[in-house]
C-alpha cells in the first residue's frame, strides 16, 4: 500500500440508481480516510477527463451504477486515458452487465445455472 498515494471514488452516474452510488461513494471514501488513505469522490461528470489529466490520482475506484457505471463504458474511459482503476476489465462488464450472456458464460463450460425468463 506504499505506492498508493491518493484514491478517486467515481460516485453518481446518470441512472435512476444515483443516490445509491453516491451513499456508496460517500461510505467508502470514509473508509479510505479512515484507513490512512487519501481520497476524494467525485462525480463523472465532463470535466473528469481534464482533472484527471491535471491531477491524477494512484488509482481509481468507479463505484457508478446502472449503465455507464456497470457496462464498462467509464472503464474503457479510463483506459484510453492511462488511468490505472480497481476492478473487472470494461469486456467482462459488458459480459456480465448483459444478464443472457451472463447466464450463457456457466452453461457453455457445462456449470449449472438457471435459465434467464424473458418477457413476453
């Protein structure tokens, strides 16, 4: 933990889940200060590219719900603008975001799982 100097919690998004992601952001930036480690939460908003160019943090912890947050989409972000995060890599979010496929994964390496219901 040496090398970690300061952490960025993404908290919010743009989903109906918001309040959610910033109740989790909030908690977790706590737990960081209290455990020694500088942090900060923020929003995704568009400004997040320029401030993490201008300041960039040790690492990045997206804590976003709902879509942009859970599909990999501020992961590949963050990627494209060499900034290191925790967490699965944008390609297993999407796998996982998109719940038949996500079913479908177990099944093909012959795991039990349930079949998805779909609608209609």
């Amino acid at each position: 933990m040496s090398d970690l100097k300061s952490v960025l919690v993404l908290a919010s998004g743009l989903s109906s889940e918001r309040e959610v992601s910033l109740r989790s952001g909030s908690h977790v930036t706590q737990a960081l200060r209290r455990a020694g480690i500088e942090a900060q939460q923020r929003d995704a908003d568009s400004t997040l590219l320029r401030d993490l160019a201008q300041d960039p943090p040790s690492i990045v912890l997206p804590l976003l719900h709902g879509a942009a947050g859970e599909d990999g989409t501020i992961k590949e972000v963050l990627e494209l603008a060499g900034v290191p995060y925790i967490g699965a890599p944008p390609a297993a979010c999407r796998a996982a975001f998109d719940k038949p496929t996500a079913k479908e994964a177990p099944r093909a390496r012959c795991t039990s799982s349930k079949p998805t219901s779909r609608p209609g």
